[in-house]
C-alpha cells in the first residue's frame, strides 16, 4: 500500500486511466462487432455507414494510446477489405 500522498494521488490516477482505456477499447470492440453483424445480415448501405462510424472510434482509441496506430490501420484495413466485398457481392 502505498504512504505517500503523491504515491495514493497516483494510484488514483492509474485507476482512472485504466478505467477510460477499457471503456474505449469496449467501445470499439462493440462498433466493430456491430459493423461484422451487418456484413453477415445487413445491407451494403448499412455496412458503408458502420464502417464510417468503427473508423473513427478506432482512429479515437489510437490517438488516446490504447491502440497502437500499426493495429489501429491493421483493423481498418481489414475491415475496408470486407466492406468492398460486401458492396461487390452485392451488385
């Protein structure tokens, strides 16, 4: 335990980081399950504007450093590949 004021101010710094950077990473790992739900089931529309919104909460996530921006290009990459799929297989 710390003793300190500035080691117990720290803690409750660390506590509340950690708590937004799950947040975010819930977040994003929601909108990307959404986005993947709607190229099962969903319309070519519906997955443009899903893909719109997941690019920019993954953009969001590493910007604030929960992400890497390797991974975070990585998952739009991925993601963009599926939507243009969706979008050919659909015409």
């Amino acid at each position: 335990m710390a003793h300190s004021r500035t080691a117990k101010k720290a803690i409750r710094q660390t506590e509340a980081r950690n708590e937004r950077n799950r947040w975010r990473l819930r977040t994003m790992r929601d909108a990307i399950k959404d986005l993947n739900d709607a190229l099962m089931h969903g319309t070519a529309d519906k997955c443009t504007e899903l893909f719109a919104k997941c690019q920019q909460i993954i953009d969001r996530t590493a910007q604030k450093g929960v992400i890497h921006k390797n991974q975070a290009a990585r998952r739009k990459s991925r993601l963009s590949a599926k939507v243009k799929a969706k979008k050919l297989a659909s015409t």
